[in-house]
C-alpha cells in the first residue's frame, strides 16, 4: 500500500510481445500488463487505483527507467535476470510464497511443473493452486510465470495467452522459434 501518500506511477511500453504497461510504487515494481492498449490499460488504472488506494501518474519521477532499460534488454536477448526492485504487495499468502520462489528459483532458459514448484514452496500436491497463483501474478515476464508448464510436457495455460507464452519460451531458448 501506498501509506506515505506518493503516486503510483505507470507507462506503456512496446515490446516482443505488444505493449506492456508497467506500474511501480516507491517500494518497486507493482504490476506488468500485457496487451495493454487503450481498453486494457484503462481498465488496468481503474483496477490498480482500487487495489492500491493510491493516485496513479504517467511516469513523472523516474522510477520506471530501471524496468524499462531490463525490459528492453530482455527482449532483445541480453538480459537473463531481472535485478529489480519489487512491491509484493498485490499478492499475499501462498501466492506470494509461490511467486518469489518461482522468482529466485527457476532461471532463464528452464521451466518448471506446477506440481514441482508447489513442493519448492511448502505445498507437495497444490499443483492447481500453483496454477491459480500463476493466473494472479501481477508482474509477468519479471515474475517468470511463463516458465511454469505440466509436467506431462504440455504448455499449460497463461494470462497473456498461449501465443504470448510460447513466444517468451522460445526467446528463453526453451522451445523452437516459430518459422514465421
């Protein structure tokens, strides 16, 4: 939450997988968006401006500059790791267990089962669970969620849809790119 009264702060930026809109608050980056054209990014300021009780501003102070640089980076293959600040604060509980595991512990270029990474984060046999926080996470592609897949070697799903799923992957080097 935003108890010392400053401003969420946001943009859209292109990307490898259409525009991204990026939220962050004093304690980091808060939120990733896919898609985000004028309905999406609308409904992402109402929905941010409710979650957060706080004022939101298009980028003023400078605090997106850092997130936008690894981005980019990102996409354009040169950046593995995101060593960024982030505010935690849109997920709690198991979700939050969940999220910053999958955050520090699945790297660049692998992947991981739902059922795995319940384990890893105290919850053997809460593989749909895991499912239901990967559907919840506000920082996609910085929180790798695409990196989670089923263990019987199917995709799984994703927020940003499949497409947008198999494209990261294939940055990552996980599966072919496609031909066209």
């Amino acid at each position: 939450m935003e108890s010392n009264g400053h401003c969420v702060e946001w943009t859209v930026v292109g990307s490898g997988i259409g525009p991204l809109m990026l939220a962050a608050t004093g304690e980091g980056l808060v939120s990733v968006f896919f898609h985000a054209g004028d309905a999406v990014r609308d409904r992402a300021l109402d929905r941010l401006r409710g979650q957060l009780g706080a004022e939101l501003a298009e980028c003023s102070t400078g605090r997106l500059a850092e997130p936008i640089r690894m981005l980019e980076a990102y996409f354009a293959g040169t950046l593995r790791e995101f060593r960024l600040r982030l505010d935690w604060s849109l997920t709690a509980g198991f979700n939050r267990r969940v999220l910053r595991e999958l955050a520090s512990g699945v790297p660049y270029g692998s992947v991981v089962g739902y059922g795995e990474l319940a384990g890893r984060a105290g919850q053997p046999g809460a593989a749909q669970a895991v499912g239901a926080a990967m559907g919840a996470n506000p920082l996609p592609v910085v929180v790798p969620c695409h990196r989670v897949v089923e263990s019987g070697g199917g995709i799984g799903g994703f927020g940003g849809g499949l497409e947008t799923k198999r494209r990261l992957l294939a940055l990552e080097g996980v599966l072919p790119q496609p031909l066209f």
